[in-house]
C-alpha cells in the first residue's frame, strides 16, 4: 500500500503550523517510539474516515525579509509540487488576497497537481465569510473557510482532499514487484550504488510511467526478477537555507519509503554511523518496512579482522530502535557483496509477509509465561489468555490481557524475543497491540 501525502503551502503566519497540528493531533493514529523523529514535525501520519495518508509541512523557517518570502514560498511550492499527491494551499483571511498567494496560486495551477484551497482565520462566518469569495480569483477552485484554532471546517476540509486520493493510493497495489527504496544522507552513495547495480545487470531502465513524485523510479533484473528501485538522490535542489534543504530531503525520503517494500538505508563508513542517520532510519521503522543497512564505501577504510564486528556493534547502538535490521558491507565502486543485497531484498521481503499460525504462537506464548512471569502491580497480575497475528508488512499481533494497565513494554519486548527466536523474522519490525477481554 502506498499512501498518498499531503502537503501545506502557504505565506507565513497564515497558519501552517496550527492547521498542520489540528490534523496531525485529531487523525493521527500510530504512537511512535522513535528517537529523533516525531520532535521536529515535519510529517504525521493521518486518519481520515479509514483513509490513510501523510501530511507534510513544507514550510521551513520563516524568512525574516520581504523581499525573499516569495521565493521562498515558491521554493516550497515546489517541494509540495514534486513530492506531493495533493496540495493544501492556504491563505488568511484577514490579511486578504495577497500578490504573492496569487503567484504561488498560478505555479500550483501550472503544475496540474490537485490543490485545495483553504481560507483560515474565518473564526466567525457572520463576521467573515463574505470575505471569501474575494479568493476565487485564484484560479484554483472553491475555498474553503477554516478556522485551525478553533477548529472549524476542517472536517469540509479533509473531504475535500480526500477526494482527490485515488484508488490506487488507498488499496493494495497490484504490482508485486519488489519495491526498493534506497535512502541515506547525501553522498553515502545512493547513486552510486544504482549506477553499479544497472551497470552489472544490463538492465532496462525506464521511469515508470504515472509516479507522481519525484523519486526515480528504476527496474533492476536480477536472477530473473524484476526489482523496482526507487532513488532519492536523482534530483536534487539547490537552497542556500541549511534547514530548507534537510526538510527537503526528509519529506522526500518520507515520500519513497511510503512506495517502499523495503529499505535500503545507505551509510558511509568513512563517516560512520551519526544521529543524522538514524533520524533517517526512523522514517522507514515507523512505517513498519523492511530494512537492510547497507554500510558503503566498506572499500575505502583501512580494515583489520574486528572492523565489521566494530561496526555491527556502532550501528546496533545507534539505530538501537531496529536491532533487528540486517546488515551489509558493500562497495558500490569495486562491486563487493552487491549481489548478496538483492538476497536479503528477498529474505526481508518474505519475512514482511510471512504468517504464523494461532496456534503456534500460543505455544510460544504460553511457554514464555512459563519461563518469565508477567508484571503485576499492587497486587493484580498481568493475565495473557490469547495471541494472534492479524497483519503483514509488517507482521502485527494482537494480545489479549486481562488489563492493558499492566503490560509493560519490557514485557511486550521479552514475547518479541521468544518470537523472533523462532522464527527470525530478520529485517522487519514486528508490531503489538494489546487488548482487553473479561
Ligand atoms: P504559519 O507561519 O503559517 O505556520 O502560521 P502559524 O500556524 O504559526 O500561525 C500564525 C498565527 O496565526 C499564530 O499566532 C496563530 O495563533 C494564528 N492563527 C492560526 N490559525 C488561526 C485561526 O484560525 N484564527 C485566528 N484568529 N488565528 C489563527
Ligand atoms: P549520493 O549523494 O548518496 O547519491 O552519493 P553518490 O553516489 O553521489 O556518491 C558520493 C561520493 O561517494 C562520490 O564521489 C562517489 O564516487 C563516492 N562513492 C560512492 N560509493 C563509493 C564506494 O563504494 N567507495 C568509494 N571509495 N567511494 C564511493
């Protein structure tokens, strides 16, 4: 499944952040664990009547002139534009139809991209809804009246965006080619490992036709299967702002990993494994894909028997959240284990999808209680009376307990273990959720 993304645009101080926030904190549905990522909101993911989808801040910091908020709004719009399934253009009503909103409006137009407009502020309808029509001269539709601080129209909103999501976007898609999305920070080597992979294959190579983003899409056969390998260094956009550039390339990985069966997060092991990379990593663990670290460039630093061993050991803990990535030393330039990825691609992907029967898990599940007793508190002990899984990619459990109240993360950590003692699962995040039952 792949879901659709959401983007914001708009001048500052019309209320980017406060209609970003109102979607975000009313729909947003998975509770994340990961460090590093959800501080900073540039993404969310969202819920809106069962439909899935992204939403996307594209506004970095506020300029603090005149003369460049134009270009940095344009600068904006065409992140929304390249990586986005459907655009929320907002205005504000107070502040009225501005030349510059008119400008954007006319890029937005050109770009046949789906846009929304939303007129915020109108806190009151009597006071300000005449005011309105003013933005038809946009060119872009009907707007509509929203106040994000006080939360109004925002469900009129959301349906209208909503429309423009296809059923592609919201159904499981047909094509079962592995899709995957190689994501790292600049120059790891993203390119270069494509570059080698097409040139060790002679391959096809063809964008495919209808992506809407702007990750390149590329065709692989390896061993007679078809891969999809989407890559997020082909394009890239010259800003002088720092944050400007680094929200680009986050909204973008966020917009590959969303196609993504599985992850290949590029790192360079001249650097070394840094924060910045497991920010990164965060975006494909809360997405639940499969994931392989590729540490590259393995043939540019001097090396001794314990290197791998030091290094497995560096990454382990600083993308402690997926312990159970797998990991590869490759090097795009000389070719080392290049093919050894595409078996993992293979292993991951199984792994993602693969089903354990009830009944077997129960065994698991009752012997683990067996050997470790559940956590109980002022008096009352956690009761486990049945497991399931009930999804893949990634594979999802459902417990029932007597009370949620007692289960204990470490707890749900320990069943993970017994778990994947069993049965593996390398390379995918597992998921739990717990329920109550009398
Ligand atoms: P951004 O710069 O576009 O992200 O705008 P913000 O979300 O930071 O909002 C700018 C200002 O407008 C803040 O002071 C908000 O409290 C205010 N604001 C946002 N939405 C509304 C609204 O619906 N009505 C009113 N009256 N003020 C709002
Ligand atoms: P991207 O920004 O992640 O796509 O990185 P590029 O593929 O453009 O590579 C950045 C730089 O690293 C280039 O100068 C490459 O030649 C170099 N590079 C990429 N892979 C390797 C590798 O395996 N070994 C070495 N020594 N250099 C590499």
């Amino acid at each position: 499944m792949s879901k659709p993304i959401v983007a914001i645009v708009g001048r500052p101080n019309v209320g980017k952040s406060t209609l970003f926030n109102v979607l975000a904190g009313e729909t947003i549905s998975i509770v994340k664990d990961t460090p590093g990522v959800t501080r900073d909101r540039i993404y969310a993911d969202c819920t809106w009547l069962n439909m899935n989808f992204t939403l996307v801040d594209t506004g970095g910091i506020e300029p603090d002139s005149r003369d460049i908020i134009l270009s940095q709004m344009r600068e904006q719009a065409q992140i929304a534009i390249d990586t986005a399934d459907v655009i929320i253009f907002i205005v504000d009503v107070r502040q009225g139809l501005q030349d510059s909103d008119s400008k954007v409006a006319d890029m937005l137009r050109k770009s046949g991209k789906p846009v929304v407009l939303a007129v915020n502020k109108v806190d009151s309808i009597q006071k300000f809804g005449n005011d309105v029509y003013e933005f038809y001269n946009l060119g872009i539709g009907d707007p509509i009246p929203v106040s994000a601080a006080s939360r109004l129209g925002i469900g009129d909103l959301l349906d209208e965006v909503s429309k423009h999501f296809t059923l592609e976007q919201l159904e499981e898609e047909e094509d079962d080619r592995p899709k995957v999305a190689i994501i790292g920070k600049p120059n790891v080597g993203k390119s270069s490992i494509i570059n080698k992979l097409l040139g060790e294959n002679r391959v096809i190579v063809s964008n495919i036709a209808g992506t809407t983003r702007d990750a390149v899409d590329t065709e692989v056969v390896y061993n007679g299967t078809e891969y999809i390998f989407i890559d997020t260094a082909g394009l890239r956009r010259k800003s002088k702002i720092k944050e400007d550039l680094e929200r680009y390339s986050i909204i973008r990985t966020v917009s590959a990993v969303e196609r993504a069966d599985v992850v290949i997060l590029v790192i360079d092991a001249t650097e070394g494994v840094t924060e910045q990379d497991a920010k990164i990593a965060g975006i494909a663990h809360d997405r639940g894909k499969g994931i392989i670290v590729a540490v590259n460039k393995w043939d540019a630093i001097e090396k001794n028997d314990k290197t791998i061993y030091e290094f497995t050991r560096k990454i382990k803990d600083t993308l402690s959240f997926m312990q159970y990535a797998e990991m590869v030393f490759i090097s795009a330039v000389t070719g080392q284990r290049m093919n050894k990825m595409f078996e993992l691609i293979d292993m991951v992907r199984e792994n993602q999808t693969m089903r354990i029967a009830t009944g077997v898990l129960n065994e698991i599940m009752t012997e683990a209680v067996a050997m470790q007793q559940p956590p109980s508190d002022k008096g009352k002990r956690l009761k486990l009376y049945y497991m399931t899984q009930v999804a893949v990619k990634p594979p999802t459990f459902v417990i029932f307990v007597n009370d949620k109240e007692l289960m204990h993360f470490s707890y749900v950590r320990y069943l993970e273990n017994r778990i994947r003692e069993s049965f593996g699962f390398k390379g995918t995040a597992l998921k739990f959720l717990i329920r109550e039952r009398n």
